[in-house]
C-alpha cells in the first residue's frame, strides 16, 4: 500500500531531479548562446532564471525536511535526535 508520505517524498525526489537537469541544462544553454552572441548575451536574464531555479531547490529541499520531521514524530521520534547522515 502507497502511503502519501512515501508517495510525497517520490514526488519531492522527482521535481529536485528535475530542477537540477534543469539547472544544468540552461548552463548548457547559456554557453552556447554566450559564445555565439557574445556581447549582445543577456547575462542578467541567466542569472534570474538561475536564481529562480534555486529557489525551487530550497523550497523542495525545505518540504523534504518538513516531511522527514512529520514521519519521525509521527513514529514517535524526536526530530532533533536523529543525526541527519542515518536518514540519508
């Protein structure tokens, strides 16, 4: 049986790859057209989307900690009792 936990932390597994394939497409990108535009590149439109993805990574990676601390207290675990490198 599924349960929504599990299926959450699947779900949050699956958008941080999907974030970071992101981020490394669009460094791809960006050194192609960099190199082909050269001074009309538009850096600072890079850097926004560059920062926008890695509000998304704080924000996936913020949701899987929250959820990590929901499943301890919910097995009756106290969540700053657990080293972080036994859940990995």
């Amino acid at each position: 049986m599924k349960t929504a936990e599990s299926e959450a932390r699947k779900a949050l597994n699956r958008l941080r790859r999907a974030i970071e394939k992101a981020e490394k497409e669009l460094r791809s990108l960006e050194g192609s057209l960099r190199h082909a535009e050269e001074a009309d590149f538009p850096a600072e439109s890079y850097e926004v989307a560059e920062t926008s993805l890695r509000a998304v990574i704080n924000f996936a990676d913020e949701e899987g900690e929250r959820l990590r601390e929901k499943i301890l207290y919910a097995g009756g675990l106290e969540p700053g009792r657990v080293r972080k490198t036994q859940c990995n």
